[in-house]
C-alpha cells in the first residue's frame, strides 16, 4: 500500500524489488495452488491445527534484517486472533533459549535471510529445537526484499489460521472499541479545552 511504499521510497528502497517480491509471493498464493504447496494456506494450517493441540504461542525467530518483521507479525496475529477466549499468542525478540527451557506450547516460526551474517548460528539453535522435537516451520528468504512477500504471506495465513480456529480475524473489536474512547476524548478536549 501507499501506507508502507512513500516511507520505503524515501528510506531510499528499491520499490521494484520490493514490488517484485510482492508479486512473486502473490502468483505462489494463487487459487489454483493446491493447499500443500499454498505459502499462506499451508502456514495458516500450521498455526491453526497446533493452536488447537495446545501450541498456542507462536513464538517468531528472524536473523538480523528480517529482526523488525516480528513486531508486525506480532500484531497482526494479536490483533487478528485473540479474542472469544481464544488465541493464538505471538512471541517475537529475546534470544533463543535452550530447548529444555520451553514448555510444549509452543510452535517456532524461522525466517532466515540467506545472506545474513548471523544464519549460522541462529540455524544451529533453530536445529536444536527441531531435534528436541519442538515444531518449527522455517521460512527462507532470499533477501531483505523479500519482506514484501511475507506481509502477504503472513496475511493471508492469519486469514487461515482464524478461520479454522472459527474466529473473525478481520473482526477487531479492542480496535475499534480503543478508536471510540479517543473520539470521545477528543471531542471532551474540543468542548472544555482541558483532558
């Protein structure tokens, strides 16, 4: 959207990279894409049917470019999948722990930039908790760029994700409750001058 491409154009990015990314994300979502070879279905399958078995912290690891994409990611399931005592809890930053130090409520989401300096060492603990037996789903980017790419992704996965667990993600009624309250803030500042 405008909302993220005037900010990237003037943060000096490629926007036909980021354009093509994008499109090349979208063409692997298409209709005809069976669900097992669907980016979006087959992650939002993940999430939802591990969320239903009691996994119910998706717990996202990035290596160092990919780093700010769990505050978004955190939340858009947030905001998309918590709600009629139901969720599906979004964990992002922090170090990896050691496998005995996470509870099996867990399922790992990897996004891995094939040219960060740190793959390799983020690779050997993202193993170690695939070896402890820790669901994990990693996510291989080629650059940067591709971040583009995973917006749609991991929008249309939430999508998903929220309807199997039988849950309106695009319902948001803490958004629009928080949006009420500032209204009427604001029109009480207009009206006394004073909060």
């Amino acid at each position: 959207s405008y909302f993220g491409l005037v900010p990237a154009a003037l943060m000096g990015l490629d926007l036909d990279e980021l354009w093509n990314n994008a499109k090349h994300m979208m063409d692997a979502s298409h209709e005809n894409i069976p669900g097992q070879h669907h980016p979006g279905i087959s992650l939002g399958v993940v999430m939802a049917v591990l969320a239903q078995q009691g996994r119910d912290k998706l717990t996202i690891y990035s290596t160092q470019s990919m780093a700010a994409f769990g505050d978004w990611a955190e939340q858009l399931v947030a905001e998309s999948l918590g709600k009629l005592g139901k969720s599906l809890v979004p964990i992002v930053g922090g170090m990896i722990a050691t496998p005995a130090e996470y509870l099996t409520d867990r399922l790992f989401v990897y996004l891995r930039v094939d040219d960060d300096s740190d793959c390799e060492e983020m690779d050997g603990k993202v193993r170690a908790l695939r070896e402890a037996g820790h669901p994990r789903v990693t996510l291989r980017l080629p650059s940067k760029y591709a971040i583009a790419g995973e917006f749609f992704r991991w929008e249309f996965a939430t999508a998903v994700a929220g309807s199997l667990m039988k849950i309106n993600p695009f319902n948001q009624p803490d958004v629009e409750s928080a949006k009420t309250e500032a209204r009427k803030i604001t029109e009480e500042y207009e009206k006394t001058g004073s909060l």
